[in-house]
C-alpha cells in the first residue's frame, strides 16, 4: 500500500485578474488543470476537469485513468457546445494518482497540454513530463534552445488540451512507487517564472508538502507572477518494498490514441525502458488539435477574401474600358488600359481599315489619344464618326 502526504497552493499572480487554473487534492488522486480560453471559459474548462476527475473512484489502471481524462474532455466539449460564449474554451490537465489494482502497487500519470510534474529522488530533479507546446516542438526541432523556449513571446501556445476537440491524445504512465520519492505538479506559472535549480532547492530544503508548495508560489510570484500559478507537492511516505526500483520508476507507458484505443506497439515497456519519444508521429498528428486553429482559419479565410476583392477589383479596372489606337492605316479599338495592368494586356476587339491617300493617320491618332470607352459599340460608333467625318473632308 503506498500512502502520500501533500501540500498544495495557487496564485492569480501579479498581473492576470483571474485564476484560471485548478487543482485537485483527493488521496490518492492529485491533479492541475490550467484553463484557457477568453471570458471565464478557461475557469470553467479547469473546473470542469477536475470535477470529473474527483467523480473518479479506485482507478485501478493507466487505461481506467485515460477514459476519465477523455471523460473530462467530453464535458468540456459538451458544455461549449451549449454555451456559445465558451466556445474555444480549454484546460490542460496533469494527473498522479494511486492505482487500486491488486498486486505491487502502482502510481499513474496522465498528461495534456504544457502543466508538468516533476520527480525528485536522491539522484536530482526530473521533469517527468513532455510539455504539449509550441516552444517544445520548436526545441525537439532543434529550432529553439531551452533558454530561447523558457521567454519565448509565444511560450503559452499549448498544442493539445482538453475541451477542443471530440478526441484528444493522453500521454500516460505506470509508476512504481518508492519511498522518500516527492512528486511536484504544477502550472506553467511556476516554471515560466523560476528554474529548476531554484525548483530544486525549495522541494530539497523544505519538508513539509504544504510549505514546499506555498513557497514555491510566492517565490513566482514574487519573480514577475506572470500568469496564474499553481504547485501540488505529494510525498510518497510508504510504499511497497521493491528490491531495485527502475531509476527512471516507469513501468508502462500508453499513448491513447484520439479513439481511445490503445498503442498497440508499447503496450508493456520493460521496467525502465521508456523510449525519448516513443511515437513521434502521433504527437505531429496531435498538433492540428491546437486551441488556436480556429484562429488559424479565420486569418486564412480573411486573407482569402481580401485577396479574392483585390484580384476582382484589379480585374474589373484592368477590363471595364475600350481604347482607339491608330496602328498604320487601321483604327484599332482595344480592351483595357494602354500599357496593360499587372498580368492583364490589351486585347484587340476591332479593326477598321482606311485609306491613307486620303486621312491623315496622325490627326487621327491625336483626336484618340487619352480617350476612353466604358463599351466595345461606343468605341465602335467613335471611329465610325470620326472616319466617316474625315472621309467627307477629305479633298
Ligand atoms: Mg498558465
């Protein structure tokens, strides 16, 4: 049996007027959850997810923990979908909970989105998590440093999140726990404003839960407060013996796909096996489920139409006139504009033959410059006029 004692505290911070995330603290189960989305849909989608999560009894697997957390996103899915003002909503969600399954005792994590936990253990501080972001992905590109990442302007655009689509994907795990182990989970205002090494210190230094979390808070807050901040600190107090414990303490791993079927390629890991990215290219699948890919298509679509206007307008301006040109001894009407616009030449429409013996072409041409038409029979009835009057002038 493992038992935990823990301590958890939130912050709006210095500069949001809201708190948006939540946090859950149910022995054995302890989540954060940090909402986002305009009006107080962000509150809501938070509040949601941990209120479906705190519905959940004696979990006693991985695969039981993702159903919950795919639950979780379907009310907040549900919810927006009746409520227009909170269309757009989302949260993220990071879970640690005390499996019930008979046999050696387990721990299972769940992850969406960028709140993070954290392991320390006698060997240092380990970010057990991959944050779902934009920033990550540009550093697992090789694209962004981690210093680069950690003050990006756009370091807050998460690439997946519950509440935005009918199906999202959870990465989860099976933990083995060990004594003395202390587990850190948290918003992103915690280590959008202090570092690991500072992280590190305070879980080290103080050994109340509840002390270690609160001053984790106001040390964030305290380094700017950015954003709401939210820390859960829970301390494995007992577990089941293990001979050796896997250092990095997993012993399965899932990635529940958007169906909420199961990987079928990494069902059972070998204790301490977990691969960097174990599937790659779900994680790229993932990323159309952006909160921001509504935004994405509205820029498209206005882009598309202002385009469509600008290329209509330029053609009707490049087309909607007839012009006379005197070319040797023939009048010429043309349509367009002399010179042409952009990609539209002129066309020729119509050709009269005259007789030079008796016009003069240059009086002519001089009586058409600059002269324009808004239809072809007006152009016509132009060079008909004005050849017929030359014609009876002529000597
Ligand atoms: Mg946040």
């Amino acid at each position: 049996m493992t038992t935990f004692a823990f301590g958890a505290a939130t912050d709006v911070g210095r500069v949001r007027h809201s708190n948006q995330d939540h946090f859950l603290v149910t022995d054995p189960m302890f989540v954060v959850a940090d909402g986002m989305g305009g009006h107080n849909g962000g509150e809501i989608a938070a509040e949601i997810a941990v209120e479906t999560l705190a519905a959940a009894q004696d979990l006693p697997s991985i695969d039981a923990l993702i159903e919950w957390v795919q639950k979780a996103n379907s009310e907040i899915v549900t919810r927006a979908r009746v409520a227009p003002d909170l269309r757009g909503m989302g949260t993220t969600v990071c879970v640690l909970v005390g499996l019930t399954a008979a046999g050696p005792h387990r721990l299972g994590v769940a992850n969406v989105g960028d709140s993070r936990l954290y392991r320390l253990t006698a060997e240092g501080l380990n970010q057990h998590t991959e944050d779902h972001s934009l920033v990550e992905a540009l550093v697992r590109d090789g694209r962004l440093t981690k210093a680069e990442a950690a003050n990006h302007p756009q370091r807050n655009i998460v690439t997946r999140a519950l509440g935005i689509d009918e199906k999202v994907l959870v990465d989860a795990w099976e933990l083995v726990p060990v004594q003395g182990d202390r587990y850190l989970l948290c918003s992103d205002g915690l280590f959008g404003e202090i570092g690991p090494t500072e992280i590190h210190g305070v879980l080290t230094e103080l050994a109340s839960p509840q002390d270690a979390a609160d001053d984790l808070v106001a040390r964030a807050c305290a380094a700017g407060g950015r954003d709401n901040v939210t820390v859960v600190v829970v301390d494995v107090v007992a577990a089941d013996s293990v001979d050796e414990p896997p250092a990095d303490r997993v012993s399965a791993v899932r990635k529940a796909l958007p169906d909420g079927v199961l990987n079928p390629e990494s069902p059972e890991p070998s204790a301490g096996s977990v691969p960097d990215d174990p599937h790659p290219d779900e994680i790229i699948v993932a990323a159309p489920t952006a909160v921001f890919t509504w935004r994405l298509i509205a820029f498209v679509s206005a882009v598309v139409v202002v385009l469509a206007i600008l290329i209509t307008s330029i053609t009707v301006y490049a087309r909607s006139n007839y012009f006379i040109e005197v070319e040797g001894d023939s009048v010429v009407i043309y349509q367009g504009r002399s010179g042409g616009v952009l990609w539209f030449d002129p066309t020729v429409e119509d050709r009269i033959e005259f007789d030079p013996a008796l016009i003069d072409g240059g009086a002519l041409a001089a009586l058409t410059e600059d002269l324009g038409f808004d239809a072809l029979d007006e152009a016509e009835a132009f060079a008909d006029d004005l050849l017929e009057q030359a014609d009876s002038a002529a000597p």
